[in-house]
C-alpha cells in the first residue's frame, strides 16, 4: 500500500507539471522591455569604483505572455563581475550572458550595450583638522587660540582624490556673542563624498574667547571656562 501510495504522488506530480506545461505552452509569445538593477560583484577591497555608475539597464524580455505579465523588475539583475580586473577606464560588453533571469525567460537585449567604469587603488593619508568657527564674539571681544584634539585623522578613499586633500573639517562652531572660552564636540568630516574617515568619530575643540586689544582688563579665572559644552 505505502508503494501504491507514493506512485500515485508521483503520477500526480507528473500529470500536475504536465497541465501547467500545457496552460504556459498554450500562451501566446511576446516580448516587454524593463528596466532592471546594475550590480558590481567581486569589486577588490584595494580598488573603487570612482564617480556614479549606473544604477540599472534596460532589457527586452521573451515569453509567454502569462509569464511576463508576473515578472518584476526585482527579480532580475544584470552583474558585472570585477574580480580579476585591475585600476584604470574599464570597458564592459553587456552580453545577454550577464543577466540573470527567471526560468521560462529569454533576455534577447541589454541596453546599454556596454558599461564603461573607472577603477582606481585605494590609499590613506593623514591631514589636520580644522575647525569651522562661525559668527563674532561679544563686543569687546575676540576669537584667540583655537585647540582640536586629536588634531590629525586618517582619510581613505582613491589615490587621486586623496592628492587633493588638505584637511578635514568639523561641523561649525557658533561664537556669535561669546565673552567666554567655549568648549565643544564635534562631529569630523570631508567635503569630498568620495573620501571617508578611516574611524568616524570627533573631536575636542576648545576656543579661547579674549579681551580685544584695549578692550579691558582681563576676566577673573573663576569664570574663564563657564563656556564649556553641558555634554563635556
């Protein structure tokens, strides 16, 4: 009996995939363009890609027109794979071998036809930082000494952008109407999107607040860092 049953689970299965062959089979052909995703696989962690590749690719798609009627844009992505490239202008043929297709789904075209990328080395350096201090102290008085610390961070991203850097800059610091030394943490950064902190983090600024030339004697010490940051 055990036997029978699962010839009988067997034959079924048989008979089921024959009717959904018959139904699809049964459709008539066409074809529908869709705009699907661009991924880049295997990139070296020693390379980038620089500038803003493409994000899609248009595809014409064949098949029943069932089958096509269900497809979703997700569930096809066409791949570049950068695994045995090196650094430099990198041209890509988008072969209908790149796309990666539902079964029951013929990819007769890709546009654009070729990809054309930049890969360049990776490389860090080390740069100050300089803080952003924005508006004026209180009258009578003038912005000194300003202290960072750290007073370095280490910056990563391509060789070429990174020959460009000067410095790394922190979130501004509002002195607008300060009689007093401020002391502030404050979040560091680079103007340049393609560069990154190799530890994002902060730093310490501490921002001396003094009597302008002729401006008065000098403040008593008890009162010389009532400025400080309330998260210091």
């Amino acid at each position: 009996m055990k036997m029978l049953r699962k010839l009988g689970l067997k034959l079924f299965s048989m008979a089921l995939a024959v009717g959904l062959w018959l139904t699809v089979s049964g459709e008539p052909i066409a074809e529908r363009g869709v705009r699907i995703p661009l991924a880049f696989e295997n990139l070296p962690e020693s390379m980038e890609i620089l500038g803003d590749p493409p994000q899609t690719v248009d595809v014409r798609l064949r098949g029943s027109t069932g089958t096509l009627r269900r497809i979703d844009a997700r569930d096809l992505v066409a791949i570049i794979d950068l695994e045995s490239e090196h650094a430099g202008a990198r041209m890509f043929d988008m072969t209908i071998g790149r796309v990666r297709a539902p079964l029951g789904v013929e990819v007769t075209q890709v546009s654009p036809s070729t990809i054309s990328l930049t890969l360049e080395a990776l490389g860090s350096r080390v740069v100050p930082i300089i803080p952003e201090v924005r508006g004026a102290p209180a009258a009578g008085f003038v912005v000194g000494a300003v202290e960072v610390e750290p007073a370095t961070v280490e910056v990563e991203g391509p060789e070429s952008r990174l020959g460009d850097l000067d410095e790394a800059m922190t979130e501004p610091i509002d002195v607008t109407g300060a009689s007093v030394p401020l002391r502030r943490m404050v979040t560091v950064g680079v103007d340049d999107p393609s560069l990154r902190l190799a530890t994002p983090g902060s730093a310490r600024v501490t921002i001396s607040i003094v009597r302008a030339p002729g401006g008065g004697g000098s403040r008593s010490s008890s009162d010389a860092w009532s400025g400080w940051d309330a998260r210091d």
